[in-house]
C-alpha cells in the first residue's frame, strides 16, 4: 500500500469518528458554517476540534489504530496538543 492510500485511510477514519459523533469538529464561516476536523498536507497532518477531553481520547484511538492498519508510526513525542485563544477563532470566523 502507498503513503496516499495510508493517508487517505486516516482520512476515512476521521470522516467516520465527525459522522459517529465521536469527534466534534471545529465550525467555521459567518453564513455558511464549515465543519473542519483535519488537514492533510505533505507529511504533516492538523487535527482540528472542539477543546473537550473526549476528543482528546478519540483522536488518540484513532491514530493508534492508524498505526496498526498503516503500518506507520505516530511520534506522540514530536506530536503537540494546545488551544488557540477564543477572540482569535472569533475573528477567523468573520474572515470565512
């Protein structure tokens, strides 16, 4: 299996946590709301949620089953975890 079709498998598995509503995505947009809950890039990849300690857990479950099913591995030690500060998403959202 490639390293697109690996990616591409992270990609299905986080659609699917937003679709079971065991992940809550962050919405953006002023009229129109957008739910993102990750982006993909080269070799970087950006998990985007709501600050609740269930999602904290759910997107731990579901890169360790990545790893698993990839076969790749997940630097937790290299991976971060922080919040953005409120008055800054609230302005993004006007932005959208």
């Amino acid at each position: 299996m490639r390293a697109s079709q690996k990616m591409m498998g992270l990609n299905v598995m986080m659609s699917a946590l937003v679709a079971n509503g065991s992940f809550t995505p962050y919405a953006v947009g002023a009229q129109v709301m957008m739910e993102v809950s990750h982006l993909q890039f080269a070799d970087d990849t950006l998990l985007i949620g709501v600050k609740s300690w269930a999602n904290v857990r759910a997107l731990r479950a579901v890169l360790l089953l990545f790893e698993l099913i990839s076969g790749l591995n997940v630097n937790f030690h290299k991976s971060m975890l922080f919040g953005l500060a409120l008055l800054f998403l609230s302005f993004m959202r006007r932005l959208v």
